[in-house]
C-alpha cells in the first residue's frame, strides 16, 4: 500500500492545518494568561499594594 501523491498531499496539508490550530490555540491561551495577569495587577493597585477601605459614620 503505497501512498499516492494525492494522498500525501492531503496528509501534508492536514498536518499543517493542524500545526496552525495548535500555534492559534497556543497563542489564544498565552494571550487569555497575560489579561489575566494585568487584571490582576489592577486591581492590587494602591499605596504599598494594600487595599483601601472606607468606614461609615456613626452618631
């Protein structure tokens, strides 16, 4: 059972297309971890990283 042309051809260009998906998916993920990051560096903003609070007034 040798592979025809055509065949190999076929084989090549869904390994490739599969490459492409990988490279997309591995970039998406890279991408979806550094907004996360960022996020996360917001909301921690403030004097000395600490979070500020607000008390209410009484009496």
């Amino acid at each position: 059972m040798t592979d025809t042309p055509e065949r190999n051809e076929a084989a090549q260009e869904a390994k490739r297309r599969f490459r492409q998906a990988l490279e997309r998916k591995e970039h998406n993920a890279l991408a979806k971890a550094a907004q996360e990051e960022s996020r996360v560096k917001a909301r921690n903003a403030g004097p000395a990283g600490r979070r500020t609070f607000h008390r209410r007034k009484t009496g």
